[in-house]
C-alpha cells in the first residue's frame, strides 16, 4: 500500500512540473554556452521554480551513469559534505542522504531523497525523479531536515552523439532564509552541476559506463 502511495506521488509531481493549466509561465532568465535557464513563480511558494535545458555532447548510459552516482556527489556537487545510501532497492530505485554545507550563520542541510528512473520505451527518453522523504531516517541535531524538494532530469537522445538536458527543481530549504535571497541564487548549484555532468559524460570513467536497464538509439 505504502509503495502504490509513494508512485502515485510521484506521477503527480511530475504532472505537476511539466505544466499543467493554470500555472505561471517559463520565463528565460539566461542563456549562455547553449544552456538557458528558466524561472517561473510558483503557485504555493515565494520560491521560483527552476528549469534547465541544455544539449551536450555524450549518450544517455554515461548521464544515467554520472547523475546516479550517489558516492561522488561530494566530487562535483555544490557544497556537498557528504552522501550515502539508506535504501538501495534497485539501480533504479534508491532513497540517499546528502548534507549539504551552508554558510555561517545558517545550519547545514540534510536532504534524504527518493530517487526512481525509467526509461520511455518509445522515445528512449530517460527520467530521473527525486522527492525528498523527510521522515526515512531520524533528523540528526545541529542541522536542519528538508522536507520539500523535488528535482527532475529528462534525458533525451538528440542528432547521434549528442543528448538533450532538461532539469527542473522545486525546492525550500526551511528555516528562516528570506525568498529573494534564494532566488537570488537558485540556479547556481544546477548550472554547476550541468557543466559537471556535461564534462564527466565526455571522458572516462562515464563515458564507457552504460547502465544495464538503459537503452541507447540504434545507429
């Protein structure tokens, strides 16, 4: 029962991230290098949602690869102290932890995440899906538990040797930070974590990598 809940979550989450009717529209903030970067206003929050599209060079296998390496997080991602898994059900199903270091005076932040991918079989387009799931493992003291995150990446295949980014996140990091001043600085640890990706995908080890469930376009 717990299990059907959680995927009926997850479908509409993500019916809700890609548009529905009602909801502001995308507006470009910036765009350089091939990547644009969008925000809109929320409908529940202060705090803008974020999307992020990109095509780069690489394959669907060795994204997957890099994004789902929960152990080198803290190689690559913005202020990341330290990540683990709790539950690892499948390559494809995971929850994970990340503390997250935040400038003096505010707490660090701990995200505990459920993760689940799939693959469209039809247009090979791969989705990756995380929603935070705050009550997983007991808050520790000194940091500040999130409980509302979500974050997508779309991977799709492009012109051959080459993929089409789009990362969306919706996310409140609690406490008392005021939301201009998130917004002021939303998009900062996305963007490095796409010029990450997009360098990993193009040089070993990732770029040999392919996940056994994901299928790359035929050549």
């Amino acid at each position: 029962m717990k299990v059907k809940a959680f995927c009926f979550i997850i479908v509409a989450l993500f019916t809700t991230a890609s548009g529905v009717e009602g909801q502001a529209p995308w507006k470009l903030r910036k765009e350089k290098d091939g990547v644009q970067v969008y925000f809109r206003q929320a409908e529940d929050s202060n705090i803008k949602e974020l999307k992020i599209v990109a095509r780069i060079e690489g394959s669907l296998g060795a994204a997957v690869a890099f994004i789902g390496d929960i152990d080198n997080f803290p190689n690559w991602m913005d202020h990341c102290r330290e990540t683990r898994y709790i539950d690892k059900r499948s390559p494809a199903d995971y929850t994970y932890y990340n503390l997250t270091d935040f400038p003096w005076p505010l707490s660090d932040r701990e995200f505990v995440m459920r993760c689940t991918t799939w693959q469209d079989p039809v247009s090979l387009a791969v989705h990756f899906h995380s929603v935070a799931d705050p009550e997983a493992i007991p808050a520790a003291k000194g940091y500040v538990r999130v409980k509302q995150t979500v974050s997508q990446w779309k991977i799709e295949p492009d012109a051959p040797g080459f993929i089409r980014l789009e990362y969306y996140l919706k996310a409140d990091p609690g406490g008392a930070i005021p939301a201009w001043m998130i917004n002021m600085a939303l998009d900062s640890g996305p963007l490095k974590a796409l010029y990450a990706l997009r360098d990993a995908v193009r040089s070993e080890p990732y770029s040999k990598r392919k996940p056994a469930f994901i299928r790359e376009p035929a050549r």
